[in-house]
C-alpha cells in the first residue's frame, strides 16, 4: 500500500483479501463449450435416426391442393352449410337455450 497525498493506492490482492485465480473463467468456458457439445450432439443423433421421408402436414396439404387443383380456401367449411338456419331480421341472434348471465341480477 502506497499513499500519494490524499490517495491511498492499494494492490488487487491487498483490496479482495485474496487471490484471483480465474477458477470462474474455466467454469464457465468448459461449462459453456460442454453444453455446445451436448446439445449438438442431440441435435446430429436425432436427424440421423428420423426418417427423411416424413413430411409436415401442411406441406402434405399443400402438395395435395397443388396436385389436384383443390380450393385455395385455407378456411374449414360445412359440407352443409347452405343448409343452415339463420335468424331472420328483426330475431335475436342469441341461442334460445343458453342461460343469461345478466337475467339474476349478476349473480
């Protein structure tokens, strides 16, 4: 410890009360690079052992609409929806059936 002046000027060690080895810095690398492997491994072995021949259902659909000139509509619609009812004017477009929340008061 040296003092100019008013400055105290202290060595690393004499600050910390001990010594800095860098035992931090090797954790984290080996750690760091051990999870690279592993997760690379992980990686490698599981493309090795899927079959290439499997495809995502959307890109089956996709070839499907594609090869048969299928509708472009991505929407599902009802085989039978010409037949539906809907509610004339002036009719309430709620279902009949289900309770009202508000009918009791809120409660």
């Amino acid at each position: 410890m040296r003092q100019d002046g008013d400055e105290i000027h202290v060595e690393v060690d004499e600050a910390r009360g001990a010594s800095t080895p860098n035992v931090v810095r090797w954790v984290l690398t080996f750690g760091l690079l051990g999870a690279i492997i592993l997760l690379t491994a992980i990686w490698v072995i599981g493309a090795w052992s899927s079959d290439q021949n499997t495809q995502s259902v959307d890109a089956q659909i996709r070839a499907e609409q594609k090869a048969g000139g299928g509708n472009a509509n991505d929407s599902i619609v009802s085989d039978k929806a010409d037949q539906m009812k809907a509610a004339k004017p002036g009719e309430s477009k709620e279902p009949l059936n289900m309770p009202n929340k508000n009918a009791n008061g809120g409660q």
